[in-house]
C-alpha cells in the first residue's frame, strides 16, 4: 500500500524541519559571528550536543509515526503530542490519520 495523504503532509513536514535544522546548523557554521548555535565553553558545547541528539531522536520518532500513521490509534497520538511539543507542522496529519483511522474502524 502506498502514501495516503496524511502521509505525504506528514514526509513534507518532516523535510522541512530537517530542511531547516541544516540550513541553521550551515548559517551558524559559516557565519560564526552571528552566534545563533555555535557554543562558547564547555558546557555550552555539552548542552549543543544534547539538544541536538534529542532533536534527531524526536525526527527519528516522527518517521516512524509517519510511517505507520495507519497501523493503529497509537503512531497518530504519538505524532500528535509531538506537534503540541515541538513542531505544529506534525498536527496536519495526525489530526488526518486519527480521522482517517477513525473512519476505517467505523467501516469494519
């Protein structure tokens, strides 16, 4: 089975979140005068790398509830809190699929 379109909105707004991390890890490298992420000390450094395995385990979560937005109620909800949490992008479709999964189960 292929993409519905709640997935697809899903993979759109998941690129473009990372789409946007490069580009302002790019800016913060090339430009470091402008110090937008670029750490100064040591804990500047340790909290960077921090935030930023927790931003790709949240990106590798989103994937995966895009992936399986169908599979069952949960991987929706899961996307759901995420788009509360972090990016309101991810609310598109998981409001969708929870439809979406909602009207397949009216239908069985």
């Amino acid at each position: 089975m292929g993409n519905s379109k709640a997935q697809i909105s899903g993979w759109i707004a998941l690129w473009l979140t990372n789409l946007c991390i490069v580009s302002i890890t790019l800016v913060s490298l090339i430009h470091p005068k402008y110090r937008t992420s670029i750490p100064y000390d040591t804990a500047s450094t340790i909290l960077a790398i921090i935030i930023l395995i927790l931003v790709i385990i949240v990106q590798v979560v989103v994937g995966f509830a895009i992936k399986k937005l169908h599979k069952n109620i949960y991987w929706p909800v899961v996307l759901f809190a995420i788009g509360l949490i972090s990016n309101w992008l991810y609310l598109i479709p998981a409001i969708w699929g929870m439809i979406l999964n909602k009207q397949k189960a009216d239908e069985i």
